[in-house]
C-alpha cells in the first residue's frame, strides 16, 4: 500500500462520512445501558430456574434495578411485590403524562390479577392487589372516575366475579389505616358492576337458587355467605 499512488478520487472514499442508519441518530446517549438492561432481563428470564433468586433479587435491590426485581418477582409468582415495586418505579421515573401512568398501573393490575386466578389464596393475592390500586389512585390524587370506567369496560367475566368478591366478600384488614376500597369507589359504579355480575352469572346458569337446598335442610346462609358460593360456584365453571 505504501508503493500505490493513490489518486483524489480514491482519497475521498477516507474522507466520507460514515453511513449512519435511520433513526440511529435519535438514540439516547445511554442507549448501551438499555441494551445491557434488555440482555439481563433476558438471561434472567431464561436461566432464574438455576439462579439463587434471593441472592440476585437482593443485588437488584441494592443496585435500584427495579425492572429486574419486578422480573424476578413475577417468575417466582409474587405478585404482590412485584405490583409494589411495578408502582413505586412508576412514581420515581416521573411520567410525562398522568395518562400514561394510569394506563399502565391499571394494565399491570389486570396482568396480575388474571396472572394468580385459580393459584392457592388467589383471592387474598387479589384482593391485595386491588387495595394496592385504590391506594395508589388515592395518594397520587388520580381520577376516580377514569379508574371506573375502566375496571367496567376491560374486566372479563372473570374479572366481574373477582372484583365482586374483593369489594363484597373479603375480609376487612383491621390493621390497615388506608379507606376500604369500597369507600372509595362511586355507588353508580358499584350498581353497574353487580348488573355487570347479574348478566354473566345468569349466562352461565348460576344464581342464588345454589343456596336454596341448604336453607331447606335447616341451613341458613347470610347473602354474603351465598354470594360467596355463587362466586365459587363461577370460578368452577371458568
């Protein structure tokens, strides 16, 4: 090379700009660090079932690497941590538009909740899930009314019988300081969920009338005793 006479022509070709792809020059500057973060919650994903996953969660932890802990969290089915951690990162990263959050601690909610459904002490888990919900709506003073809407409009049949159960069925926590979800939530809503629940329990031939055997034998049952049969009597058939 050091023999070639190089002509003007050819001593451009080292002078030209680098190709740049489209839309590359758009990237954040840390854009390696979304990459690395992409390949580790990948790796988690695929090889947790031989990872100590109390030691790697606590090097999340201590590292504020909140996607990788939520990650974890929702491999070992630990839903309750993980909507936590899911919320708590929502705040600290500051979105941009109060809607985007709401969409996505609701989106989050009903992933979770369906996620657990039929798992031991499901409805525990859910009726957790929801508290933590009302809660965060609360303390971010976020539109009641927008969170209605949605739980009406997205929750399946299954969801129906759920949130009738966490809002009439589950037991009060005693310790906690925080309004009932109940208390927290619109009578009209509460009209239009129970209609809701009405429609999808006669679809599938489940009513009251369960109950009405054990009255007969001597039995009595409150309505919240008989609208948890009915309620068990729906995830059965699910």
């Amino acid at each position: 090379l050091e023999s070639k006479i190089w002509k003007t022509s050819e001593l451009h070709y080292f002078n030209r700009q680098t190709p740049v792809m489209p839309g590359l020059n758009q990237l954040k500057e840390n854009t390696g660090h979304y990459i690395l973060q992409n390949w580790l919650l990948r790796i988690i994903e695929d090889l947790h079932s031989y990872m100590d996953t109390k030691s790697v969660l606590k090097l999340c932890t201590n590292f504020q690497n909140n996607p990788a802990a939520i990650l974890l969290h929702e491999l070992g089915e630990n839903y309750r941590e993980a909507f936590d951690l899911k919320l708590q990162t929502m705040l600290s990263e500051g979105k941009s538009q109060e809607v985007d959050m709401k969409i996505s601690a609701v989106t989050t909610f009903y992933k979770y909740l369906r996620a657990v459904h039929g798992k031991q002490d499901f409805r525990l888990v859910q009726t957790s899930l929801f508290s933590k919900l009302i809660q965060f709506w609360g303390q971010n003073n976020l539109d009641f009314a927008w969170l209605e809407s949605e739980l009406l409009e997205r929750s399946t049949p299954g969801d129906i019988g759920s949130l009738v159960y966490i809002l009439f069925c589950s037991q009060p926590q005693d310790n906690s300081k925080e309004k009932k979800p109940l208390d927290c939530l619109n009578p009209e809503f509460l009209l239009k969920l129970g209609q809701k629940f009405t429609k999808v329990s006669q679809k599938i031939g489940i009513s009251n009338k369960s109950s009405v055997g054990e009255e007969n034998n001597g039995a009595s049952s409150t309505p919240q005793q008989s609208l948890k049969q009915i309620l068990d009597n729906m995830n059965q058939n699910n």
